[in-house]
C-alpha cells in the first residue's frame, strides 16, 4: 500500500480532510480518530470531492474526502491533538489546535457573577463564575445529539430543560425538529401559556417528524455512508440484518410506521441507540420492507453516489410459497402480547380458534385462500420491491443504483465473506405447511401468472451469476 492524504481543517466541532492509497485508488481508507490518545470516532474516505481526480490523476474516482464530527465537541480551554490511524496500512495523519487564550473579564459583564472577599492584608481577590445561557438546539443534528442523553425513567422533559429549551422560540423549535419554518401563523406565534419544552416535545411526538425521521436523519450526519438494504419479503432478512446491526450503526424503517412503533418513547429510546452507534461507525446500514423507489425519495437525501445497496432474492415460486408459510405460522403463533400482523391477518381470513392448525384439510383450505389474497401474498414482489412491480423499472433501477444483488442459496457463502463464519441458526423461519407437492395444477398456475416479472429478473439474475462465477452480481452485470 501507499497511503497519502492530508488534514484540511481541524475544528472544535470536526476534522476534514482525504486520503487515498496511491497503489488501489478504487479502493476507500477507513480511520480510527483520537483526541490526545484517546479513541472517540471512526470515519471512511470516501466522500466525493472536485478536483482530486485531476490532483491523484489516471484511476482516481475523487472518492477520498472525509469528514469526521466528533461526539462531544472539543474543548476550547484546552490544547487538543488529534491523530487518524488508517485501519489497513501503518499511516496517520495529524494535527494540532491550540487552548483558546483567556479573556480579561469585566465585572460590569451581567453574564458574570463576581464574589469579592478580603483577607487580613485587605487584598480582594475575585472569583468569576460564568453564567452559562444555553441556546437550545437550532438544527436537527443538534436535536438528535441531545438523544444521546435520553433515559425513559428521567424523560424528555428534564433533558430539555438542560439543554435551554426554555429560551426557544417557535420558529427555533421548528427548524431544530422540522428542519423548517412553521406553515401557520398560529405556531410561529407565542401564545398567553408557551411552554417551549412542551412544544418541542409536541413536535418530536408529531406524525411528521416519525414519517420523515429517515431522511433528516441523514440529512443531519451526511459525512456517514449509506448501507442501504432492500428487504424483500422471505428472502432470510430478517437474519442477514442481525448480522449486519452488530457491525455498522443502524436503522430500521420500522421506526417510521407508527403501527410498528407506536410510542414516542419506543422512537425516542431508538433514536438514542442509532446517535451512539454513529459515534463509533462510519456507516449507517439502513433495512426493512421499504421498496428501492421510496429511499429515492427521502426527501433528496436517500442513495447517493457513495452509498451502496444491496438485496436478496429467490426463486419467485417458492418465495410465493415461503410467504404463505409465514403467514400461517403467524397466524397459528401463540406469542403474547398479539403482534399487530398476527391479529390483522387472523381478522383478514376470520381466525378465530387456533385449534384450526390440527386439521391439515382445513390448514390447507386457509392457505389456498392466503395464496389468492393479493393484499397478502403480493404479486410480483420482487419487481415490487425493486422497480414499483414492472420488470423494466427493476431493471433500470438496479443499474442506476449500480445495485449488489445476492441469490439465497449464496447468502451464507456471501455473508461469511462480508462478516466472517455464521455461528448461529436462522432467525424468523416458518413452519412448513404448504410445498410445492401440495400445491394443484390451478394453484400453480396461479402462482406463475402473478409471478411473470419476477421469473423474467430471476432468470437475469441466474444467468449473470452463470457467467461472472461470482456470490452476487452488481446492477449492470444484469445487462449481460
């Protein structure tokens, strides 16, 4: 290797900067940072910037930059050394940024409490104490940094009141939770009784900020890169996300749904977990049943050019099958407290006796029904998922998007090469009630023909495994 870079700026706040390896410039250099010794971040450079392709010349991309914020700004009323050890070669890039030099105080300042007191010599001497006025959050990074610091038995409250919530006025409040100015006149105003503190939780606890948490989300740690992974239904994601959690910060779009997630605490305490995460990874790995086409619209700040997104899919009638599967297994769970799918799917097929699970003629007669219920068993998922249900669209965007696309039956040998040797049974596997076998000429003729776009991505993605030998394949290799 030959690693090069440089720091840019070293501020309380952040440190920038790039670095490359001179003998692989496609590939990115990952950094631990440490503030006088002392381990407080990891960030990778990989972030877009003009000018380095020319300056690195032939093979360089210009993806060396980072920017890195620390978790707690750093002191200014001490001198700070800030080193970045590069993680795959013995290289380090430092600087220094000096104590802040001390100011001579007036006692006439207001901000200042001064306490004279006289010795026997009749010499004053002055003790200066100052009054710190906290601002409270502006913006949504410093709005998710306070959850760093939430605990449900203190609650919201108290960790406003620390922070200065009480000096906010109503626009503050929604740019620091809305990353916007209030709509109606009413909220810009003050009214007789204004509690800022209790606005500002009014609007952490709103639909708004819930629906659009994912995208202002990354909108305020845009130096982190994106892991973005496609869930389709029964594709074994359940376990290949409880891989990935263990290694990235990361984030579920189940958070965004309030079945799913119901109460402000639940999205509270999330939020705090995911803020801590990113402390210490320089990747957010962002998963759930959320289709290709809607991270495109989070709101300007889904997929970039940097990111990566990955899915996984299967043969189309066995998925079809696996699905049916799991909606009986759901259905005939004795799990307690009734998961909100469970007590939807037994009101959609009127479920009322779970004792039905010992009669496979009627077990079987459920999952006819569940097989034809398209609310349920979606058609075309995988295209669904990937392209809005068109095969076309699927297409497009898996090359757009340069997507990474695993087929099951590789997902153990890919993994084990992403993350190392599994060491533990699947999670979330269904009991087998329906198979192939069991299935009629009229029931498979139905599963081929909601299957049609699916079968045609499928047989792309096989064919380009066929000729690339490879564990997945990326988006343009599906062209052939």
């Amino acid at each position: 290797m030959n690693p090069t870079g440089y720091i840019d700026e070293l501020t309380h706040q952040c440190v920038t900067g790039w670095a490359a390896d001179l003998d692989n410039l496609s590939a990115s250099l990952s950094f631990g940072v440490f503030d006088s010794g002392q381990g407080c971040a990891v960030v990778r450079a990989d972030v877009y910037r003009p000018g380095l392709e020319q300056e690195l010349g032939r093979g360089a991309t210009g993806r060396y930059a980072f920017r890195c914020y620390f978790p707690e700004p750093l002191s200014p009323y001490q001198g700070h050394k800030v080193t970045l050890r590069c993680r795959e070669a013995d290289f380090v890039l430092e600087a220094e940024l000096p104590a802040a030099e001390p100011v001579a105080i007036p006692s006439s300042d207001p901000l200042y409490r001064v306490a004279a007191c006289c010795s026997s010599s009749a010499k004053i001497t002055h003790s200066v104490e100052r009054r710190t006025v906290r601002p409270g959050p502006s913006d949504l990074r410093a709005t998710f940094e306070l959850f760093r610091f939430y605990r449900p038995e203190v609650g919201l409250r108290r960790l406003l009141d620390d922070a200065g919530a009480s000096n906010m006025s109503p626009r503050q409040i929604y740019h620091a939770v809305h990353n916007r100015p209030p709509d109606v006149l009413e909220a810009a105003l003050r009214c007789e009784d204004y509690d800022p503190a209790q606005r500002f939780i009014a609007a952490l606890s709103s639909r708004e900020f819930q629906e659009l948490l994912a995208s202002r989300l990354l909108h305020a740690f845009p130096e982190k890169r994106r892991l973005f992974f496609v869930h389709i239904p029964k594709t074994a994601g359940v376990d290949l996300a409880a891989r990935a959690i263990g290694r990235y910060a990361s984030f579920s779009t189940n958070l965004l749904d309030p079945v799913l997630t119901p109460t402000p605490e639940m999205l509270f305490l999330a939020i705090k977990h995911v803020v801590l995460e990113m402390a210490v990874s320089d990747t957010i790995f962002i998963s759930g049943h959320t289709e290709l086409g809607k991270y495109e619209l989070w709101a300007g700040n889904g997929v970039r050019y940097q990111d990566a997104v990955f899915t996984v899919v299967r043969d189309p009638v066995e998925q079809i099958i696996s699905q049916v599967n799991y909606v009986l297994t759901r259905i005939f769970s004795d799990e307690q407290p009734t998961p909100p799918d469970t007590a939807g799917w037994r009101e959609e097929f009127g479920v009322k006796d779970i004792g039905l699970y010992d009669s496979p003629e009627q077990t079987q007669a459920l999952a006819r029904r569940i097989l034809r219920n398209q609310d349920v068993v979606v058609p075309n998922v995988i295209c669904r998922f990937l392209g809005g249900g068109r095969y076309d669209t699927a297409i497009t965007r898996s090359v757009a998007h340069d997507l990474e696309v695993v087929e099951l039956k590789q997902l153990d040998a890919w993994s084990e090469r992403q993350w190392g040797p599994i060491k533990s049974e699947r999670l979330n596997v269904s009991r087998k009630f329906l198979s192939l076998q069991d299935l009629s000429a009229d029931d498979l003729s139905h599963t081929r023909s909601i299957t049609e776009e699916d079968q045609r991505y499928y047989a792309d993605v096989l064919a380009a495994l066929k000729r690339t030998g490879g564990l997945s394949i990326k988006g343009n290799e599906l062209l052939g």
